[in-house]
C-alpha cells in the first residue's frame, strides 16, 4: 500500500511509513455477511481501544490506570507498590562502613625525648636477641685445627622470646601515640608507669639471659651481641627508671625528716 503523504510504497499491514513516519490507514475487512461478530466482543486492546472489550470483566481490584494496587485491597496487606524491606535491594551500592578508629594522623613530635629514647633503645634490643650472644673456640692455630663457633641468644635462651614479645607491645604503645592525638583506646596504667614496668622487665630478662651463660664451665663465653643487648637495654630502661626510684627515694627520705611535737 501507498502512504496517504508521500506516496512510498509501504509493506501489506505497516503502520507507519518507512519513509515519512506518517500513520498508515488501514481499512477493516468487512465481516462477511450473514456473519454478525460474536456478542460481547470489540477491538482488541491496542488498536486505539479505550477500554477492555465489552462482556470481559477485570480481575478484581484491577484497572488501566493503576494495576492491581489501585483497588481495594484486604485488610493486613501493604498499600501503594511495593518498597523493599530495609532501604533497599541488593542491586544498588551499600554504602561503605565507618570504622570507629579516627583517623591516623602520624606525627613524631606528639612524643618527647624519653618516647624516643625508649622505642630507640627497645628496637635494638629487640634486634639484638637473634645477633651472636655466645661464642666457643677450640684448637690452636699452630696445627691448623682451630675453630670456633657462636650461638644467638635465642638459641642459648628459647625463653629470651619473651623479650620480642614486650618490646613489640612497647613500640607498638608508642607509635600509637605518635599516630593519634589521642589514643581511641583506653589503658588500665598511666603513660610513666606502662613505660617502667616494661623497659624494667625487658632489662631484666635480658640481663638474666646475659648471666647465664650456656655451658659456661665447657669454656662458652659471651660473644657481641650480649652486650649490644645489655647496652639498649640499659639505654631504654635508664631514663623513666633512674627518675622514678629517685623521686621514690626522696618521698621516703622527707618522710621519715624529723617530725615537730
């Protein structure tokens, strides 16, 4: 068929031409005669019909406009469409976390010098506890069968982990104060306290590692890196237990001062 506007030939049953886009008019078939259409029907939905066909009747609570949730509804049922429980499905984003730690602001001059001193002095000893601790030598070099052999401390001493184990949880401490203004986490001891139990108790294990020499009377014997140990140690303990025994000493002294009758 023809399109009524620019006359282009267009397909048997097109709507549209395909060249114009213009509505094609398509003339319905009469019915035979002697053959009414049956009773109760219409155009079918579609074809510019405004309503359902005559004689048919819609689901119950159904409409064109609204659908099914238009009419009425039982009783104990949601009204409106439906709303995902919750916010929503799973299709969108969720939105990201929020971690209860404040955010890390690393500044090293929130310690003071003792701060320093002590994780400086912790490091080293940490380190020093796998260098030599003990040494053995043997022979003489006159018939060229000397030897020699050395043993870290760990190895004289399995227990010395234990010192690995209070200076992480030392240096750990401190570069938490440097990261935080303050820390997100409270402390059953104060600042000077937590710093004199642990360097005290660092020192003294390796201080007891440093006395007990294994198989000290086969001729073993201290080798480098007892005494880097011993020193760090000494260095991390020295300046927060040297000032609290000696602000202990002085209360007691002005303690026991003569009293006035």
């Amino acid at each position: 068929m023809n399109c009524p506007q620019c006359q282009t030939a267009n397909g048997p049953g097109s709507a549209f031409c395909g060249n114009c886009g213009a509505q094609m008019t398509v003339a319905q078939a009469a019915a035979p005669a002697g053959y009414p259409p049956p009773q109760g029907t219409g155009t079918p939905l579609g074809y510019g019909a405004s309503s359902a066909p005559t004689g048919y009747d819609g689901p119950q609570g159904y409409n064109a406009a609204g659908g099914y949730n238009s009419g009425p509804q039982q009783p104990g049922y949601p009204q409106g469409p439906y709303q995902a429980p919750g916010g929503g499905g799973g299709s969108g984003p969720r939105a990201p976390r929020s971690s209860s730690l404040p955010p890390v602001n690393f500044d090293h001059t929130r310690l003071t010098t003792v701060d320093k001193i002590v994780a400086g002095g912790t490091f080293i000893t940490m380190i020093s506890i796998w260098l030599p601790w003990f040494s053995i030598s043997w022979g003489s070099s006159t018939f060229q069968n000397a030897g020699s052999a050395s043993i870290s401390g760990t190895t004289g001493h399995g227990w010395l982990w234990l010192e690995f184990f209070v200076a992480i949880a030392l240096i750990a401490y401190l570069t938490a104060r440097a990261a935080w203004d303050q820390l997100p986490f409270n402390l059953p001891v104060a600042h000077a306290p937590l710093l004199i139990v642990g360097t005290s108790l660092q020192l003294l294990l390796v201080l007891i590692a440093f006395i007990d020499i294994p198989y000290g009377s086969d001729g073993v014997g201290w080798s480098w890196g007892a005494f880097i140990a011993l020193l760090a140690a000494l260095a991390a303990a020295g300046p927060v237990v040297v000032p609290a025994v000696r602000s202990y000493l002085d209360s007691r002294k002005a303690a026991g001062g003569p009293r006035s009758y």
